[in-house]
C-alpha cells in the first residue's frame, strides 16, 4: 500500500491534485480539508489510503495522518463509501468529526449533504467506541450520559435560559465535577449565565 507521497504539487483543484514525484505524476483525491492547507506549487507531503475496485485504483490524499484515520473509520462503516467520506471531510473537520460521533450528535453528521438520518446514526453507532477507545474520551461519555446534567437543563430551561448557552456551561461543570448533584450543577451554571 502507498502510505504517503512526497514530491511537487503540479496541479491543484478543490477535489483533487497531481504531485510529481520523480518524474511520475499521482492523481490524488482530496478533501477541502486538505485543500486549505496546501501551498500553490511547492513541495508537499499528503498521507494517502489506496482504495483497489474491480475496475479501478483510487488515491486519496489527506494533509495530516488524523484526517487519514477519520476517513478509514469512516469507510469502514456500510452504506458510507469514500465519496460520502470525503465529503464529509470537506464538510467538517476530522475533529468536529471524531466530536460529534462521540457526542451522539446526529445532527451535525445529517448537515452534511448525502447523509441522511440513517446512515447518520449507522455512522455514530459503528464507530462511536472506536473513537472514545482510540482518542481516550472517557469525559466525553461520562458527559453525554450524565442524567443529573439533563435534569439540571430542564430546570435551566424552565428557568428560561437558552439550552444551547446552558448546555456548554453544564457540560464545562460535568467535566470539572463528574459527581455533581443536580442542585450543585443549577448553582454552578447560575453563576456562569
């Protein structure tokens, strides 16, 4: 397998780039993602994944081994080919990515066109351990199932703050005190509102 290429950036579009390396030039597809982060005609170094079909061979590039690893995982799920990958590295970056898989938050990865609510969930159920084992997101779980957190919303709410706003600071209090009552976690984000 190619892991990664070196060599001059002859070409660059929005979907894809040719590097010539020695004397050869790679067809390689990219994101957004990678597109932003490339120079015009210089010298680059992009991580590939080598995707082999019955009827052709396809290079993806990516410009950090991180994004590399979000697209593999994200291959690896049914009904999520390497078009939709790279898509969605296009639409988001690969940590709001690896965030909202691990949060369960179905919304941000419907937002991107071609994703629906399916496939969606298909995706955050699949990889969902994978990323909070692999990144070491225990808070991020710890966060998400935390049933004093969501009681101390509803009150919030009640109490006519915004759930967005109120969220963010009961989630920055559930990380800092894992253990907090429901009362304590009120008290702490009326202070911080």
């Amino acid at each position: 397998m190619i892991t990664h290429l070196q060599g001059r950036l002859v070409e660059k579009t929005p979907t894809n780039v040719v590097i010539d390396c020695n004397g050869v030039g790679y067809e390689i597809h990219i994101s957004l993602h990678t597109f932003s982060l490339l120079p015009k005609n210089e010298h680059v170094k992009l991580f590939t994944h080598l995707l082999i079909k019955e009827d052709s061979q396809t290079l993806f590039g990516f410009s950090e081994k991180f994004e590399r690893e979000i697209f593999r995982l994200l291959i690896s799920v049914s009904g999520v080919g390497a078009s939709i990958a790279r898509t969605m590295l296009s639409s988001l970056t690969p940590h709001n990515i690896k965030d909202a898989i691990a949060s369960e938050n179905v919304a941000i990865i419907q937002s991107v066109k071609g994703i629906g609510t399916k496939t969606a969930q298909r995706v955050i159920l699949d990889l969902k351990d994978k990323i909070i084992k692999v990144y070491a997101l225990d808070d991020v779980l710890q966060i998400s199932s935390n049933t004093n957190k969501e009681e101390a919303l509803s009150a919030l709410e009640t109490l006519g703050f915004l759930r967005k706003h109120s969220e963010k600071v009961c989630d920055t209090i559930c990380r800092e005190n894992p253990e907090a009552t429901v009362e304590t976690i009120i008290k702490l984000a009326l202070k911080n509102l």
